[in-house]
C-alpha cells in the first residue's frame, strides 16, 4: 500500500518569490509521482509526473519536482510564483506492479496563495 | 477530446433520497475512478474499475454507496439512502495505463448538498 504526507496545509507567499510545496511518500514497490492543481472550482489538472530517469522533473507553468527516493520526497519548486498560481496543489503516487498499479493515491494537499 | 465529463455538476437532494451520479470516461481509457472530496477528509479514492470491472473498491464508505460501470463509456456512483454527511464534491477520473500508469484525467465534480 502507498500513503502521500504533504507536511504544509497551506503555504503563503508574496509574489515573484520562490516556493517549495513538500511531499513524502510511502510505499512498498516502485512508485510513479505526480503533481496535480486545483483552481477553484475545478477538477484537478496534471502539473508533472515522475516516471523514471531523470530525476528532476519539469512541468507547465514553470514548477519542476525532484524525486528523491532515499528521502522518499518529491517536493515541487517554482523559483517566482504568480498572483495565477494560487491554487491547492495535490501530490499524489501511484504503485508500478501488482494490485496497487493505476491506483492513485493523493495527500492531503497544499493551498498555495499567492499574494501581491 | 471533451474530457471527462460529469453529471450533474451541482446536486441538492434531502437526507433518504437516492442520488446518482454520472460519469463519461475518456474515449480509449479503461481505467475509471471515482474520488470524494471534503475539508475534513482531503480527496479520498473510493473505487476503481480496469476494463470495467471494479479493482479495488476498499475506499467505498458504507453499502450505501455502490458504483457500477456497465461498458467502457459510462459508470454511475450511487447513494441510497444519502445522508447530510455525504455532502462533498465527487469527482471522476479516466486514464489509459497501457505501459504502466499514465496520469488520470479529471472530471469537473459534481458538489453534492444533502440537506
């Protein structure tokens, strides 16, 4: 089984700094990763994913996650956030073998706001 | 491609009424999930079906709640009887894990009032 630990609830920032949303996880086999955001009233869209390779990964809208498996982290980083990028933002995992592949498991998520 | 889509997008029912909820999938996707969505609890994974048989439906709350998925195109969630706690947004999601898992696609929810 797979659990996803997003450690901030929610994250403040001025515009045009740098942020970093966190995410740890857990899990017993290999696992892809995933970011996704949720503007308000909306369903959730796919930022970036990990694979496998490289382990920094680069997404739309500026983020990149880095997957880290000893920390078993796959914190996203935006080096200047916008007034748009005020969102929640979601990680999630999802097993590669066996019974838990196509199960996507998500944290709790981060609300990023963004302020001027 | 129109996406996943959902109906309806808003429900307002009274506690013991039967609601349904409804779900087109992506056309070619073969995997379908239903996640629920509230302040207290995050976005929790209910059920999901691979080429329309239900997986793992370990997430479902109570016997209240059923979900079926009678061909590639369509799944239903339904509540019966709803109770006031089973407000939250549901939402679906689709995605195709040909060569391993691929990012599923998001429906817009439906938010659900059980009044």
């Amino acid at each position: 089984a797979q659990s996803v630990t997003q450690l901030d609830s929610q994250v403040p920032v001025f515009e045009e700094a740098p942020v970093e949303l966190r995410c740890n996880y857990s899990s017993s086999v290999s696992v892809y990763l995933f970011w996704y955001v949720q503007y308000p009233n909306q369903g959730l869209q796919l930022l970036l994913k990990y694979l496998s390779g490289s382990t920094l990964v680069k997404g739309i809208n500026g983020f990149e996650a880095e997957f880290n498996k000893s920390q078993t982290s796959f914190h996203l980083r935006k080096p200047s956030v916008h007034i748009s990028d005020t969102a929640e933002y979601f990680c999630a995992v999802s097993g590669k073998s066996g019974g838990s592949q196509g199960n996507l498991i998500f944290g709790k998520g981060t609300k990023l706001s963004v302020k001027p | 491609d129109a996406g996943v889509i959902q109906s309806p997008r808003h429900e307002v029912t009274e506690m013991g009424q039967e609601v349904t909820l409804r779900c087109k999938p992506i056309s070619g996707h073969n995997s379908l999930f239903w996640y629920r969505q509230t302040m207290m609890r995050g976005l929790e994974l209910l059920i999901y079906f691979n080429n329309n048989v239900p997986i793992d439906d370990s997430g479902m709350p109570e016997d209240r709640f059923s979900a079926k998925m009678p061909n590639a195109s369509f799944s239903t969630l339904k509540i019966q009887p709803s109770e006031p706690r089973d407000s939250a947004v549901y939402f679906c999601a689709s995605s195709f894990p040909g060569q391993g898992v691929t990012e599923a696609f998001f429906g817009q929810g439906t938010r659900l009032t059980v009044v």
